[in-house]
C-alpha cells in the first residue's frame, strides 16, 4: 500500500510515501479487506458515510484505502468532494489502527486539505500515527513534525504496564512483529501481556527475565525496522537540516535495519541533501 505524490515545495521531487504503519498494521488489514471484501468501489456519498460510521472500524479503513487509490489517480471525484470535515474527525477515533490509517490517508491528497488535523496526529499518543502524520506533512515541505521524524530514526522503548515480575522468551537481535507478546508481567491476580506496537528488532533487554519491575519500568529497546527507517529518510530529505548528519550518520549504531539496500542507499541521498543545507 504505497504510493507516489507530489511534493508541494517548489523544484522538490515527487517522494514516494511507504509509510511505516502501511508496511506493518496496514498491510494485516490490507489483507483483511481482501478476505472480507466490500464489494463495488465506493461514490463519494458512501465513501462519506463509511469514514462517518462509528460502529465498524473496518468500514472506515477500507473508505481510506479507497480514497488513497483515488488520489493516486487524481481522479476528479476524489478532488470535487469535500472530505476534510469527516477525515479530520478522525484525529479523535479511538482505536489507533485507524488513526494510522488516517494519517496515512491524508498524507496523500494532492489538494492537502488536511493538513491542520495532520497537525494534531502529531500530539497522538500513538508513535505510529505520530510518525505517519510527520512523513505525510513533510510531503508537502511541511516541517511541523521534524522531531518526531527524528525521534522515528532512534530506538523506541516497551514498559511494563503494571508492577509485578517480568517474563519473556524473547533475544537480543530478534525481530519483533507488530501485536506480538514481548513477554508478561505475572502478579497474584494474573498475567499483563507486554505487546509490541510497532515492528522492529529487539536491540536491548533492560530488564532480566524473571525480574521485579514497577509500573511504568523500561522492559526492553527496539531497533526501528526498514520501513520505519526508510519513511523518515525520505521525509527528512525533505525538511531535515543540516543538524541532523550526525542523526543520519549514526544510524548503524541504531539498527540493523540501516544496513539494508534500499535503506543504506537512502540515507545516502538524504545526507547528501542534508549536507548542502
């Protein structure tokens, strides 16, 4: 689920979009809409009551795919309907996977009509929709989300939901799935699962299995993955500065992820791109 759209700055290249929540939660339910197919392609009054419709996360995320698919055709239909009220309504939908889809979503209309509720996925609590709104504002040279591109290119942490004693099967080096089970934290009433919300690899067990940890403890750090990675790359090619070579230099120090092909040769263009600012 990618796709190629213009940047907005003047003498800036057309950036491919390959966001990093598509890669991993969006292509699961890629598939998902496959299995459980909709039907005929949606008009502009369902696409409008499908991103209204409370009752089925699913019906909202298969209106986004639907209006991405337009915007990559510049079909008209998608440009004449005014969608900025129901997608912006979006920023406060409380299940992450569609505000993911959102951010993905708005990142892709030439018109850039959306780009105040862009704005706010970058205050979400979710560092998935975080990210994908700070790839798609720097689309249109908007550099309102650079930390947050920054910070995409760094490790990020899993802790403990609740105090008790940690458990986990899991090795330093191992890649790591979106919606896996890290481990859990046993107490007397149970068992928390400690799931992992974005993929990666697992660069650090701060905390040894078996160990007593508080509420809120860092259990473990993960490596951004590739498509994580890549998405930031392209983004900071756009609105990096030059303060952040060092950022991009270091990313062998960062994750493995950096060494891939497609990766490494794109860390390239943007130091070359961040070098000259």
């Amino acid at each position: 689920m990618s796709d190629t759209v213009a940047a907005t700055g003047s003498g800036r290249s057309r950036v491919p979009i390959l966001l990093l929540a598509v890669v991993g939660t969006l292509a699961l339910l890629f598939f998902s809409f496959r299995m459980n197919w909709f039907g005929a392609p949606l008009d502009d009054a369902a696409l409008q009551r499908s991103l209204r419709n409370s009752d089925s996360a699913q019906a909202v995320q298969h209106a986004l795919e639907q209006m991405v698919a337009r915007f990559a055709q510049r079909d008209a239909a998608a440009l004449r309907g005014d969608f900025t009220a129901p997608l912006s309504a979006l920023v406060k939908h409380p299940q992450w996977e569609v505000r993911r889809a959102a951010a993905w979503a708005m990142g892709h209309d030439p018109a850039g009509r959306s780009r105040t509720a862009l704005s706010e996925f970058i205050l979400d609590t979710d560092r998935g929709v975080r990210i994908n709104a700070a790839v798609a504002l720097a689309n249109y040279n908007d550099a309102a989300g650079l930390a947050v591109l920054r910070d995409a290119l760094m490790p990020y942490v899993i802790s403990a939901p609740i105090a008790g004693k940690f458990h986990t099967r899991a090795k330093v080096d191992e890649t790591l799935g979106i919606g896996r089970d890290l481990g859990h934290i046993s107490t007397a009433e149970g068992k928390a699962p400690v799931v992992v919300f974005m993929n990666g690899w697992l660069r650090k067990l701060v905390c040894a299995d078996g160990s007593e940890v508080a509420a809120g403890a860092v259990l473990a750090e993960v490596a951004a993955d590739a498509p994580t990675l890549l998405n930031a790359l392209l983004a900071l090619q756009l609105v990096g500065t030059s303060a952040d070579v060092a950022l991009v230099e270091s990313l062998p120090q960062l994750s493995p992820a950096s060494k891939q092909k497609d990766v490494a040769a794109q860390a390239a263009r943007t130091l070359e791109a961040l070098k000259q600012r």
